[in-house]
C-alpha cells in the first residue's frame, strides 16, 4: 500500500494562512480612504493633499469644511499632517505629530454676526494608532502615555482673547482604546477605551461683561464602551429624526471611579457663586434610535459645598447615592411604546446650619433622608418629535398620549415618616369628561405611612401648621386610609374603576 507523505500538507497549512492574512492586508490608501468616505457621507467636505511614496501615503493640510445648523453659516477645521505607513504584516500605522494643531473657523450668517476662529493644540506622548482587518471591517488600536488638548487662540470678530480672558485645557493620562468598524448597508462600530486620568480647567472673561466662570477638575479611572450604526450617506447631520429613519442608532457608557469639580463664578452684579463637588464614583450612559431615546446617571459618595452671594453661610449637602434615569420614544407609532423614569437620592444629608433655618430647636429628626421614584409605562406618539417640521406641525397639540403607567416604587424616607406606594394604571383616552379634561384612569395604587402622626404633631408644635389645620389633615388621613399593623401607621389602597368611580379601602368617595 502507497503512503501518503504529510509533508506537503504541513506546508499547506501555514501557506493557507499566509494567503488569507495576505487578502486581508490593509493598505494606507484604503484607510484613508474610508476616513474620508466616512466624513462625506456625515456631510463634511474635505480638502488636503495626499503624497504616496513607498507604500506609504502623507495626507497634509487637511481641511474639513460642513454648513451650520439652520443656514446659520458654514464652519471649517484644519487639522495639520497625517502619515498613513504599511507594516509588514498587513496592518496600517497611522503616525501623528506629537503636537497636531487644529484650528475652527465658524463664519455664521447674521446682521449681528460676528466670525469665530479658535486655534487649538493637541498634542500626545507615547502615542500610537494601528489599522487592521479588511477595508470594510477594520479594527482600531490606540495607546498614549499622555494627552491634551489646549485653547491656543481665541477670535470674535476684530477681538482677540489670549489665556487670560479664555482658557480650555483638558489632559489625559495612560489611554488605550479599540475601534472596531465595519461597513455594509449600515457603517457598524463598537469602541472600548480606557484613561487613567482626566484633568480639567476652563476659564471663560469677558472683556464686555463683568462676570467671569471658572471650571476645573479631575476624574480618575475612566472607562468608555459604546457602539452603533451610521447611515452610509447622511443629507443633513442637524436632522436627527431624517438620520433616525435612516438607520442611525448610537449607545455608549461612561464610568470613573473618583471625580472632583470646582466652580466659581464671579458676577459684580448679582453676587459670586462657588461649589465644589466630590464622588467615590459615577455612570452616565445614553442609548438613541428609532425606538427611543434614553439616560442614565448615578453617582456615589457625592458630597457638596456651595457658596453664594445673600446666604450668610456655606451649604453642606451628601449622598451616599444619587441616580435619575430617562427613556422615552421619539418616533411616531401605530403602536405603544415603552417609557420609563427614576430617581434616586439615597441617604441625603444637610449641615446642621441649614437644618437650623427651619428647625432651630432640633425637634425634626436629622436622620439621613431618602426619595426613590420608579415609574415606567407605555405611550402613543402622534408625530416624530426630533422631526422640526413634525414638531412645528403640532401646533400646540399634544404629542402623544400615555396608555398605561406603573409605579414600581415610590419612597419617601425623612424627618421621621416613611411613605412607601406602589400603582398600576391604563388610561382610556376617549373618555375625558369622566375626570375633565384628564383620560379616565382605571387601575390601582397603594400607600403606607409610618409616624405620619408624630411628624405632624412636631409639625404643629413647631408652629408650621396651625391645630385647626392639623385637625382637618386627620380627617382627610381618615377618610382616605385605615390603620397599619404597626403603631401609628396607616395603609390604603385606592381603586379607579371602569365604570368611573373612585373607592379608598373599598368605600366610595366618587
């Protein structure tokens, strides 16, 4: 029987390899060249001059020029020199000076407009970017030791503004990122990135007004995850229900582990203004497309100190957690669509000089305050609300109408008292006479309260609300709830029903 030798084989394989790495190669013509199908279809026109030599391609004097929102102008930048090199094993280094000057000419249409021209640096240390992949999937690599960007030169009109009227100057520290990018129907890409350290200062005088603002701080640890879709060709950026439509989509979350922000505003007329601002950590996250736009934000161990002109003392506020979040629709739809809102303000806390404005006795419990808000439901929108013309088109009218509404959790801890509720209602929007000019409502809600009563009797002893007063806010506590299981504690439940009546704890009250 014959044998097979296996030698061909084991040099088969690695050239198979090779083959395909070599399809894959990139080239620098084909990176810039996506730069600048990119920025086309966002709408930018571009100017530069490109010089191939060797495999590798230099692109100088770039220009990017796009027209202002509402034909308000038109505005350009000039970036400097980017080299495009072929490596060896197929990917693309793209080299940037380590000083890339940029400069932003605005010049907006107007009889009182007056042109803008910014010149800025951005420089970078140990820095370097890589290409790789394919010209329709190609991944970004980029390390830098430090970078930052700097206000250089600020011009109005005739007036020129050096460092001392304005001043933008933002550092980083050990950043590294990846890009992914691929191009079908949809231009798709995903990024992660990380930065040590960000650092801050911005200055704004001037010369005209008085008021001066100044912002400056810090955050360390920063973490960016984020992707989307772009549509391949964009008619106007400014039309983000047209671009929406068009498929574009974007989602992205930012972390920091500690962060610090001082503000001073200095205004002869009304009085200066100072806070400072300190957290152990934070997120902010936005998600956008034709289903609807979203936000989210928290913050932890946020502590701050605000100074202002007619208080005769500082104000001392913490949290140990603070947090909102936002998700609406933005699109019009036969059908209804999610909406949601929170709030948190988690273990609140007030110098004792505040409380002493309205408490100086010290008969309200100082105890750390928390309020939490849950609510999410559905609504029908009548009309793209990103859309301007859509929008102008309402004429006033309302945009939608809401559905249904859940309260998944409502708490109010303070001063003693905790109320706690809970609901689940839908809304019948061809019925607005039942309750005037309101959709019927058909659902129910519950609430408990603990030490309600105590609080009022401080209330009272405080001299806030007057015993008559009080005697009639018992009265209405009876009609509409009955006793809990604890002491001084009451519960109720309140009933909207189909035929229009409204019944707390089972009786009747419309």
């Amino acid at each position: 029987m014959a044998r097979i030798s296996t030698a061909p084989l084991a040099l088969a394989f690695p050239l198979a390899f090779l083959s395909q790495a070599a399809l894959a190669d990139l080239t620098p013509t084909e990176v810039w060249g996506d730069w600048k199908t990119y920025m086309q279809g966002m709408g930018y026109t571009i100017d530069a001059t490109e010089n191939a030599s060797g495999g590798n391609l230099t692109v100088s004097d770039i220009k990017l020029g796009f027209p202002m929102p509402d034909d308000g102008g038109s505005a350009s930048i000039a970036m400097g020199t980017l080299t495009f090199n072929q490596n060896a094993d197929g990917s693309v280094a793209i080299v940037m000076p380590e000083v890339l000057p940029v400069v932003v000419d605005v010049n907006a249409k107007g009889p009182d407009a007056k042109p803008v021209k910014m010149t800025m640096s951005y420089s970078q240390t140990g820095h370097a970017m890589t290409a790789s992949g394919s010209a329709t999937d190609m991944t970004y690599d980029y390390t830098a030791q430090t970078i930052a960007l700097k206000l250089d030169q600020l011009q109005v009109g005739p007036d020129s503004f050096g460092e001392e009227n304005a001043k933008i100057d933002v550092t980083g520290t050990d950043l590294s990122s990846v890009t992914k990018m691929s191009i079908g129907d949809l231009r798709n890409y995903s990024q992660t990135g990380t930065i040590a350290a960000v650092n801050y200062d911005i200055f704004v005088n001037n010369p005209t007004d008085p008021n001066q603002v100044k912002l400056a701080g810090s955050m360390s640890n920063l973490t960016v995850e984020g992707g989307g879709t772009i549509p391949l060709v964009i008619p106007d950026a400014s039309d983000m229900g047209a671009m929406l439509k068009a498929g574009f989509a974007a989602s992205g979350t930012f972390t920091y582990t500690s962060g610090v922000t001082d503000i001073e505003v200095t205004d002869p007329v009304n009085g200066n203004f100072a806070a400072k601002s300190t957290s152990s950590s934070g997120k902010l996250g936005v998600e956008m497309g034709a289903t609807g736009l979203s936000y989210l934000g928290s913050q932890n161990d946020l502590a701050m100190n605000v100074t202002a002109a007619g208080l005769p003392f500082p104000i001392d506020l913490s949290m140990a957690e603070s947090g909102f979040n936002l998700k609406m629709p933005v699109s019009k739809s036969d059908e209804a669509q999610d909406f949601a809102f929170g709030i948190t303000l988690g273990n609140f806390k007030m110098s004792d000089m505040i409380w002493g404005i309205f408490d100086p006795q010290g008969q309200l419990p100082r105890d750390p305050a928390t309020i939490k808000l849950d609510l999410t439901g559905q609504a029908k929108l009548f009309a793209d609300i990103l859309d301007p013309e859509a929008a102008a088109n309402m004429a006033g009218a309302a945009p939608g109408e809401v559905q249904s509404l859940k309260i998944n959790n409502l708490q109010v801890d303070a001063v003693g008292a905790k109320l706690d509720g809970s609901g689940d209602f839908t809304f019948d929007n061809t019925d607005k006479t039942t309750f005037p000019g309101m959709p019927k409502p058909v659902g129910t809600v519950n609430l408990a309260l603990v030490g309600g009563n105590a609080l009022l009797d401080k209330i009272v002893a405080m001299g806030f609300v007057p015993q008559d007063q009080a005697m009639g806010v018992r009265m209405m506590m009876g009609l509409f709830a009955v006793p809990g299981d604890a002491p001084d504690s009451l519960k109720s439940k309140i009933d909207f029903t189909e035929d229009g009546q409204v019944l707390a704890n089972g009786q009747r009250i419309k």
